[in-house]
C-alpha cells in the first residue's frame, strides 16, 4: 500500500506498507485515504529463488496519484 501527500505543486510518496493479504490492504488504504491526498494498494507476486516481481496487480485507487498508477 502506498499513500501519498500533497506538498506544494508536488506529490510525495509516503513510506510504503504491506498488509497480510488484499482484503487487509483494501481496508487499509480506505482508511489512508481519509487523512492521504492519494493511496493505492496493490499486490505483487515475488519469486524468492530468483528475487523477481510480476506486475503489480491495482486492488484499490483514491485521490491524487502520480500518472503511472492513475486509472
């Protein structure tokens, strides 16, 4: 789950944070979304042999995000 600030004409990436499972991260970037100018939560698949990610798959959007992960 990513959220994101507004500071200025800029949009500031908050630290990142996981959740135990995509229901976990859909509530908690409703509840980010209160107090963010824009979050989006996702989930990744990670191969831990070989250290790769698949694409990111988008379960929830809200406010302001930066244009690549805009509808």
């Amino acid at each position: 789950m990513q959220s994101f600030r507004k500071k200025g004409r800029a949009l500031i990436a908050d630290q990142q944070r996981t959740a135990r499972s995509a229901d976990a991260a859909i509530v908690m970037a409703e509840r980010m979304a209160t107090t963010r100018d824009g979050v989006v939560a996702y989930s990744q698949e990670v191969d831990a042999e070989t250290d790769c990610y698949d694409e990111p798959t988008i379960l929830y959007r809200s406010g302001l995000l930066p244009p690549e992960l805009a509808a």
